[in-house]
C-alpha cells in the first residue's frame, strides 16, 4: 500500500497542470498515467492538426495566386513530405512536452493504469494499491466512433490515425461537421484529396446563430461538399477503400467509394475504465462525475474532476485553467474555492475561420430576453478584407441595453482568431460598447469592420 496525499490520474494538459498546482501545497503528490505521454494537443490534435492546415493554406493561396495577377506556375503537392513534415515537427512538440516532463521526480510519477476500488484507494493492473487523501481525475478523451461507421473496418480513421498516414490519400469521407471535420476536412480539400463532409442535424462547427450557419453552409460547399444534416443509407469496406451510400441535395440516391472514412464525430471523456461503479460517486447519464464548475468539486468532496475527462470545456486552455483550480483545493483540503474562469472563447481554424467568445446566442436570449441588441457586420463590406480578396463572412455581437455591456459575439471571416482575441480580452475587463469604440481603430484593418458593427450596436443599445 502507498499512501499519498493528492493523487492526479491522467499527464495531459489538465493533468499536468494539477500536479504542478497541488505540488505548491504539498510534497506528496502522485502523477499517474500509462502512456502514451505528450498530451493530446502536442500528439494527436491542436497541433499536427494545424501543420497540416498551414500546408493546405499555403497550396491554396497559391493556386489563389491569379486574382491579383501573379502567375504560381503548376501548384504540386507532395504528399509524403507534407506527412513528413506534419511528423517532424508534431514530435518535436510533443518531446517539448516529455521534456518538461522529465522534472517531474521518479518517485511522483507511476507509470501505469488504475481504476477505483474505493473512494481513497486506487489499484493497478497488478494489484499495487495507492491510498490518497484526495483524487484529481483528469484522465482526457478519446475518439468517438458510431456504429455505423465501424463498418468501414481498416478504412476507418480517426484525427489520431490521420497524422500517422505515410502520403495524402486520394479521397477521404469525413463524418462531422464540428471543429475537427471542418478543419481537416477543409485542409485534405486543400491538398489535393477529394473530400466529401457529411454533418448532423444541420451544425457547423460551434455555430449557434441561423444567419451565420447559413453563411458557413454557402461558403464552404463553394469549395467541396458539405451537407450538414446527412442522410447516409450504407457504408461498406470494399477490397480498395470504402462505399457510401447517400441521398444527395436532389434528393438521389448517390453511392460513392474513397479511400478512407475519417470519423470526426467528436470525442468522449476517459472515465468508464476508472471502475467508478467502485466509489460513491454520483454520476450524470452518460456516467461521467456530476461536479461544481467553479471547484471541480465532485460529489465525493475528496474527488475531482478536470479537462476533457468532465466534458464540460474540451480545449486547452480550459483544461490548463481547470487543472490548476483541481490540483489546488485537492491539495488543500477542505480549503475548496471556486478559481477564476476566463471568457469562453473557441475557435476553428477553417478558412474563413469560425469563433465564439462569451454566451452564446441562445443562452443571451435564455439569460438576457429582452434585455439585449444585436448587430451583424458582412465581411464583403470591409475594404481590408477585399484587398486581401478575402472578403467573405459575417459578424455578430450581442450587447446588454442600458448599460452596453458585451454578452457575446460569433464570427466567421479572415483572421477571427484575432477578432475574438480582442473581444474576448474586452469581455474580461468588463468593456462597454462605448469602451471599446473609444479605442484606436488603424487604417486599413479588418478591425475596422468591428468598428462599424459596434457604431451600429451602440445605437441600438
């Protein structure tokens, strides 16, 4: 039996971050994982992800090239050095992060998978048990893959089999349209793959409002097909790839076949091997721990929960944030105190690119009705976006009546990552609309754009 005070299941960015925090507090912590190490981000997500997007955007602009009248020659892509390339420099991140790994004491650190045999005590496939006075699980995600789409046999991917592929395929079946159908989806288009995108229930990506959805839908299937509410019928392995069968926007049945069918149809938390059922845990119903968000306080008060293993906020920096606020009150037990959270902010890096910052529009109507005002701005308007024939997407942002304060915004068009960035830093310090139109504006810049649509918002609220 070992005995130690903070126990923190899971060495990626939340679980990381929770030993590190619980460390401050405390010498007895135990940091345990099974491998592989180097966190989702670094191995299989943020960041392969967008090396394989900088390629396909450099192949685009330059077969965009024409239009403001230099002449690319004949665009080749290289689909072994591209993967190559995606390979490289995906293990340099992730041996950044062993390598900051390698401070972590031998003797905190156990290399191997536990699950619960009680709500203090841990046990390993071998039978070493750990007793801990407190448990942070932080344990990630990992692909989720419907039925249905498992019919694809060895020619089903997932983000994770995707970056290990020697060369570009020819043709790819993405199903999901969330962030990461989108962004590889769009990217493989790129590159030269011939991609069809098959969504459900009509979203794209993080979306909520109906006029930019529709803006996105247009946008998108200008460049390879989209259909966001899809009606697949079949799908088959054959002895070189895999068929699809689906009802087409005419309302035909269509069968293709591509080489491969990539399932991007989101992920789901790593907590149904941990033998939950052992503990005193209460559960929701897709039994994963019900928690406080402010605390990452489970039901269990020695028990918590961080990162993509609650499900709540899978992204980085949440998770960072969130394994921060666990490690801490693990650690200082039963000193629990809710840690500062920051505005939502995600984004997609399509092109356009897609962001949210703040609530979301049903949540402003659910939160504010009545009370609120909204304006839109369409990038086809703004002479910055134009220069860069980049002109394409629209902008909307919710603000309180009376007091003007910023609820939220959604944008989709050039450079939104920067766009919300600014908006999500507004949001933090409590800016008002008529904050933020006192700010200096330059000339010609995109923000420019955001300029107007907060002279149109200040009026109405």
């Amino acid at each position: 039996m070992r005995k130690v005070n903070v126990a923190v299941i899971g060495a990626g960015s939340a679980g990381l971050t929770a030993y590190r925090s619980a460390r401050e507090h405390t010498d007895s912590v135990l940091l345990i994982d099974p491998g592989p190490l180097g966190t989702t981000c670094a191995r299989v997500g943020c960041m392969p992800s967008k090396l394989l997007i900088a390629a396909a955007d450099t192949a685009w602009h330059m077969r965009k090239a024409d239009m403001f009248g230099v002449s690319a020659g004949e665009i080749q892509v290289d689909g072994k050095r591209v993967m190559q390339r995606v390979r490289r420099m995906r293990d340099g991140f992730v041996n950044k992060v062993l390598r900051g790994m390698a401070s972590i004491p031998e003797s905190d650190r156990l290399d191997k998978a536990v699950h619960f045999v009680s709500d203090h005590r841990l046990e390993t496939e071998d039978g070493e048990q750990i007793e801990a006075d407190s448990i942070v699980i932080a344990t990630g995600s990992r692909p989720n893959i419907p039925g249905m789409m498992k019919a694809a046999g060895d020619r089903l991917l997932v983000n994770d089999d995707l970056f290990e592929l020697t060369t570009l395929p020819e043709s790819v079946v993405v199903f999901g349209a969330g962030v990461i159908g989108l962004e590889l989806g769009q990217a493989l288009h790129r590159l030269g793959v011939r991609v069809r995108l098959f969504g459900l229930g009509g979203l794209i990506g993080p979306i909520g409002d109906e006029d930019i959805r529709k803006a996105a839908y247009h946008c998108f299937n200008d460049e390879f097909p989209l259909d966001p509410d899809a009606h697949v019928s079949h799908i088959g392995e054959t002895a070189s790839g895999v068929r699809v069968s689906f009802t087409d926007k005419d309302g035909r049945e269509v069968t293709e076949q591509f080489d491969y069918l990539l399932a991007a149809t989101g992920r789901r938390p790593n907590v149904d091997r941990l033998g939950l059922e052992n503990t005193s845990l209460e559960l929701d119903e897709h039994g994963i721990p019900v928690f406080d968000r402010d605390t990452l306080q489970c039901s269990v008060s020695h028990i918590f929960i961080a990162g993509d293993a609650n499900n709540y906020l899978p992204l980085l920096h949440e998770a960072a944030d969130e394994g921060r606020i666990a490690g801490r009150n693990a650690a200082r037990l039963p000193d629990v105190t809710p840690g500062p959270r920051t505005v939502p902010l995600a984004i997609v890096f399509s092109d356009p690119q897609i962001a949210t910052v703040g609530l979301q529009p049903a949540q402003v109507e659910q939160q504010y009705a009545g009370r609120y005002a909204v304006a839109a701005f369409d990038f086809a308007q703004q002479a910055r976006a134009k220069v860069l024939g980049r002109d394409r997407g629209l902008m909307k942002i919710w603000a309180e009546t009376g007091s003007g304060k910023l609820l939220g915004a959604e944008i989709f068009g050039p450079d939104a990552e920067h766009l919300a960035h600014l908006l999500a830093w507004s949001m933090q310090q409590r800016l008002t609309v008529k904050d933020l139109l006192a700010m200096p504006y330059y000339h010609p810049v995109l923000e420019e754009g955001l300029r107007s649509l907060l002279r149109e918002l200040q009026r109405r609220v």
